[in-house]
C-alpha cells in the first residue's frame, strides 16, 4: 500500500478544500511537501517521481538502513530505472529527504500517501497490518487540512472502513469536514515503475467528497501524462485494482486449464494461443509453471473476503486461483514423467533449476512458484542446484535451503534434469547446446517458462517436457 503525505511549507497552504482556481497555482509553487510511506520497490521509485516534479517529499520507512542509504543520496533498489539518479539529484537539491520519525513528517505534510505491503495470512485472509500501522502514525501528525490518500491495493471497502475509523479515533478529527480521504491505486510493475507512474496509464482517482478528489486529481494531473480517471467514490477505484489483478490470474488459469489438455491432444499451445489471439477478441495470456509476486496470488483473496462477507459466491476466482496454485505440482508431474522416460526416478536425481525469482529480470521471489515446486523435489528425495542471475549464494541458500551454481557448466554438469521455472532475459539469450551435452545422459529438460523450441530438443539427444507444449510422446 502506498500512503503520500502532501505539505505546503513556506507560505503553507492546505490543498483540502482549496478553491478550484488556486489550487493549480498552490501545486505549481514548489511548496508543496509530499510524505510517502512505505519506501519499498514501489514507494521509493513514487516518492523519486514527486521530487522529479518539484515536489518536496519526506519518504518515511521503518528501516533504518533503507532512510540512512536514501539520506546518502543512493538507492538501494536494483534494476529500476530512473530511481538510482532520483534520488542523487533530489537528495543534493533538498527535495528528497527520508526518516523513521513517521509522526512529525506527517505534521510536516498536508497530504499523507501510504504505500506499504498489504499481503495475506496463512488462511489465505488478508493481513493489514503494515498499513494500519501506518494509518495509525499518520493519524498522530494529521492536522485539519490535511489529505490521507492510499495506494496500496486493499480489499474493496477498507478505506471508508478500518482505515477512516482509525485516522478518526486517533486524531480526534473528521474525515470530509476537517481532513480529505482519497484512493488511488498504483498501477505499476518492477522494472518499470517510474515509466509506468508518469508515461503509461491513466491515474485512478476515487475520493470521499468532491474537494479530496479535485485535490489529488491536480497533483497526477501535473504527473501522469495519461491524465487521470476520476471515479464515483473510493470503494469503485478500490475494486478497479483488485479487478484488474482478478483478471490476469483468471486469464493465466484459463490459459494452464487449456495447456493441461493440449499436453494430452499433441497440440501446442503457443501456436495456438498465438494463432487464437490474431483475432482482436482473443487474449488468451501465456501458460506457466505458476504464477508469483506480491500482487497477483493476493488480490483473488482480497476479493473473496470481501465476497465471502456479502455470500456471494465467486466461483470463477476461486477456481482460477486453486488451478494456478496447482502449476508448481504440474511441473512435479512433468519432471517424473521426463525421468521416467528416462528410466530414472526423482529420488537420487540431480535436477537443477533455473531461475528462482517469481518473474523474469526482477530480484523477488514472494510467492514465487519455485519454493514449492523444491519443497516438492526435496520431500521425493532429489538433490537439486539453482542458478539465478539475480540471488546471492547466501539468498539461494537461507531462502530456498539449497545449494547455488555459479555457472551454467557447474549447473548442467552431470544433471539429470534441468527445469526452468523463470524466464530471465539472460536464459532467453543463452544458446545452450554446449551445456547439454554436460548433462549426464539420458537425461531431461522441463520447460515452464518456454525458453527453449520443443522441435529442437530431440536432435539434442534431450527428453523434453514443457507446460502445454508437443512432445515425442503426446504427438
């Protein structure tokens, strides 16, 4: 969740319930001071861009190494463009500065953003408690004038909810009358965040009164070169965030459900896919090995709470949801039957993995569909290596609990099986025929990401496995 604090200093003037014709001008001034909770993958990056745009910003985190880093005018993120210059230009012209002290940047501040992680519990319940720990700290420095605005992805109702009711209990104000609350969701991917923020999409803008919404909407209308979507209220932009998650992972279900079936009719699914999507109705997404990251596996949960509350029953994304949490065990699946072709069993294996992170070219690996796929592989006894670009020995090792190769020769190296469960742009562009015949023969390659051209394999002397993809055997 994302939670920005917005302050007028010098000749400080609140932007809650600013007439129309000078809040533009009170924008544009440089005065305005933006406090951005939650200094993460996406609110450093969103507090970056503010500073790009003169705003003033107080970036506000729990860690400190995080503020001390940003203080020093460095970035700690890696491969995010645009962030590491933001922050050592912004930082040197005093537009940038980051603390602990989430209580007087809010006093500081007129508007307050919050975008800190809102994840789920292990009864697949959503677990709010960084943001409203946020709110809460927030609430300690809100003063009349002040504007609340949230951006982390919540389930449809919390704003106007848990989150109003504890910014009111604690400050002692009301929300409409003496301080503004307004959602706008973050519509962003790592890697691109900056971009996505300022060139890519329309801004969502959904608030609690007319002056909330004009208020926000001004300030991404200064930034966001799509412009901005203004909504009927806060819970409709809530559920515009869920929805657009909900849709990517019923889609990616459809998409394995589809591949499940083409490994049994000897139909590839990619150049059908490819072939159904020609026309301008078809979107069929791309099936996989499972689907990870902070957003996607969470947002269905999101909705079904809230769904569950209503009893109404939400067949089709639960369904979804259950059918992508199962490709992790399909990739079991493939991996012994590839080795069984190969008279060899999963116990005593040497498999080893590439890639671990949830998403090709991006350090994260919440969620990611590689830790149960190894928990898996470790439980029927194969002894099993990693490779990814992106993860230290040390991370590979206290995440995963397995050794790492340091390279594709120590990888492939007398290997039974080579599965691929992340699409790093660095496997894509590796041709890998020298290290096959490393492999310790007969020996398999399981394919979750479509990395490799299932025609070519068998020339390589390889048992080929792939998600949806013709095989020897399924022709």
């Amino acid at each position: 969740m994302l939670l920005i604090v917005v302050n007028l200093t010098g000749d400080s003037m609140k932007l809650y319930r600013l007439p129309k014709d000078k809040l533009k001008s009170a924008i544009s001034s440089g005065n305005v001071t933006i406090a951005v909770y939650g200094l993460g993958k996406l609110g450093l990056p969103l507090a970056v861009t503010y500073a790009n745009f003169g705003f003033n910003v107080i970036g506000v985190d729990i860690n400190e190494k995080i503020v001390d880093t940003i203080n020093s005018g460095k970035s700690y993120l890696v491969n995010e463009p645009g962030v590491d210059e933001g922050v050592r230009k912004n930082v040197s012209a005093g537009r940038l500065k980051a603390t602990t002290n989430g209580v007087n940047a809010a006093k500081e501040a007129d508007v307050m953003v919050s975008i800190v992680p809102t994840l789920i519990d292990d009864t697949n319940r959503p677990d709010l408690t960084y943001m409203m720990n946020s709110v809460e700290t927030i609430a300690k420095g809100l003063t009349k004038g002040d504007i609340v605005l949230i951006e982390s992805t919540l389930p449809p109702g919390t704003t106007e909810g848990p989150i109003r009711e504890m910014l009111e209990k604690v400050s002692g104000l009301k929300a409409g009358v003496d301080f503004g609350l307004a959602y706008s969701p973050e519509r962003t991917s790592s890697g691109q965040v900056i971009a996505d923020i300022v060139d890519h999409y329309p801004k969502i803008i959904g608030g609690l009164d007319e002056h909330s919404t004009r208020a926000i909407a001004a300030i991404y209308s200064k930034i966001a070169k799509k412009g901005v979507i203004v909504v009927r209220d806060i819970r409709t932009a809530e559920a515009v965030k869920v929805f657009e998650g909900v849709y990517r992972d019923v889609n990616i279900a459809l998409a394995n459900e589809l591949a499940l079936l083409t490994e049994k009719l000897g139909v590839d699914i990619i150049e059908a896919i490819n072939a159904a999507n020609s026309q301008p109705y078809s979107h069929i997404h791309i099936p996989g090995a499972g689907v990870g990251g902070h957003c996607i596996p969470l947002y269905p949960y999101f909705l079904l709470d809230v769904a569950n509350k209503q009893n109404v029953p939400l067949r089709i994304t639960s369904i979804a949801r259950q059918l992508n949490e199962y490709m992790p065990y399909h990739m079991v699946e493939l991996i012994a039957d590839a080795l069984n072709e190969c008279e060899k069993p999963i116990k005593n294996s040497k498999i080893g993995i590439l890639g671990l992170t949830f998403r090709g070219d991006v350090k994260a690996t919440y969620h990611t569909p590689a830790a149960p796929l190894i928990k898996i592989l470790q439980e029927k006894g194969a002894k099993i290596t990693a490779h990814d670009p992106l993860l230290s020995p040390d991370e590979i090792k206290s995440e995963f609990g397995i050794d790492s190769a340091k390279s594709f020769d120590e990888l492939f190296r007398d290997a039974d099986c080579i599965v691929v469960v992340t699409a790093h742009s660095l496997y894509k562009n590796t041709d890998f025929k020298k290290y096959f015949k490393l492999m310790r023969r007969p020996a398999a390659v399981v394919d979750g990401r479509h990395i490799f051209n299932p025609d070519k394999m068998d020339s390589e002397g390889i048992v080929f496995r792939g998600v949806g993809r013709v095989f020897k055997n399924n022709k």
